[in-house]
C-alpha cells in the first residue's frame, strides 16, 4: 500500500526557488557523501530559516548611522530552536548563525520500524516555558508521527508559537499534521507525492540522519585510502 496524492491543507510554506530545487537535488543523490551532504543541508536551512522567520515580531529602535540618527528594528520575541535528534541537529548551527540569541532544547525521538509509532528517548525541554515561538527542526516529515508528538508537548508545555522547519515533506504527512495541529505552519523546500507503507517518502533522500553522519557503503577508510595498493592489501588483512 502507497499513499499518494494525500489532500494537502496544513499552513505549508513551499519554496519554489531554483536555486533551493538544485541543492535539493544534491541532497536526493545517492552519490552525496556525507560531507556534501551536512554542507548542503545548511545552507538549505539558512535559506527556509530566513524564511519561516519573515512573521517574528520586532520593535522600533533609535539607532545612530554614522551619517544620522534613524529608526531601526529589534526582533522582540524570545525564540527556541527544538531540533529532533538525530538528523534535526544538521539543522542548529544555520539556524543560530540567523537567530544567534535564540535556546536550543533537543528532543530525541526514533520511530519503531514495525508500528512505525514514535518513541520518546531524551527531553530537554525546561520546566516552565520561557519562549513565545519555537522553530521546530527536522529534515523530513514523512509520516509526521514524530512531529504531531513534539508538537503536542511543546503546546502541552506552554509555547503560544509552533513552526516547522523541514526540508522534504509526503502529502500524507502535512495532511496529517494539519488534521492533528492544524494552527503549525510548516515552511518546506518539496513535496513528494508517495509514501511508502514502511513509512518511507517517494523519491526522498533516504534517512537524513545515517546520511549526515555515516559514510554508507564506504570499502575503505580515508587513511587507507592514502596507502599504496601493496600496503592497503597488507593494512586490510591485518
């Protein structure tokens, strides 16, 4: 069983930037190592950051030019960064270098491959809330089993303000995370129509976090790969 062509009706921010739609492309690729591919998913991250951040509220500010005197801006709300580990931490450090003064609360969670249910491992949420909107990190919504949990604590937690920031989504997925959450907005770079009945989206990029940080189908390690045949034949049978 596929799912395919869901209803889309969640708030979904979908990118049609060409430049975004190539570097998507670099992600999708199976040949991507994962240097290239921690690199790429910042800088896509950047971009959709810069965007899903357009709402934050600012104050005015007088400010001094060195020619005059004029009125700037200030954001004046208090932001947290929730990434959903593993794969949501390739998401931090662009989203700090737009928002460097905002809380980082990690929230582990795994999907049972069986039941394809989520499973709460690590919370690092504080006791009391202390932000008016949190970002959400997570390079795909698939299922959105996962985020419809997250989601559910942080408003169980307190926090009036709910964005998504992911860089792949299924149709079915926002279709359930608008069923379940239908105040979120989700800021995307695509939509892919399939999703597999394990739960996998259709042509996606496979697991984001074994592609952030394993070198899949890797024969050799880079110092061996430094050794002369003869030496690298010797390494590899000792």
């Amino acid at each position: 069983m596929v799912t395919k062509n869901a209803t889309m009706t969640t708030k979904a921010n979908v990118s049609n930037h060409p430049v975004l739609a190539h570097k998507l492309s670099i992600l999708r690729s199976s040949e991507t190592d994962p240097a290239t591919f921690r690199r790429v998913l910042r800088e896509i991250t950047f971009y959709l950051g810069y965007e899903a951040t357009q709402t934050l509220a600012t104050r005015n500010v007088d400010i001094s030019t060195p020619i005059a005197q004029c009125v700037g801006k200030k954001l004046d709300e208090r932001v947290a960064l929730v990434p959903i580990m593993r794969a949501g931490l390739g998401m931090v450090d662009p989203m700090l270098e737009l928002l460097p003064n905002a809380d980082v609360h990690h929230i582990g969670m795994y999907r049972v491959k069986e039941t394809l249910l989520p499973i709460q491992y690590y919370n690092k949420l504080p006791k009391v809330c202390t932000v008016d909107t949190a970002y959400i990190l997570d390079p795909m919504i698939a299922t959105a089993g996962t985020l419809t949990a997250v989601i559910a604590q942080l408003k169980k937690w307190g926090c009036p303000n709910i964005h998504v920031v992911s860089v792949l989504a299924s149709q079915a997925g926002l279709a359930v995370l608008s069923a379940a959450h239908p105040d979120v907005t989700v800021t995307v770079s695509a939509v892919d129509d399939v999703l597999s009945e394990k739960g996998y989206i259709i042509p996606g990029l496979g697991d984001a976090g074994d592609r952030l940080y394993t070198m899949a189908n890797a024969e050799l390690d880079h110092d061996e790969k430094l050794l002369s045949p003869s030496k690298r034949k010797k390494s590899i049978d000792n």
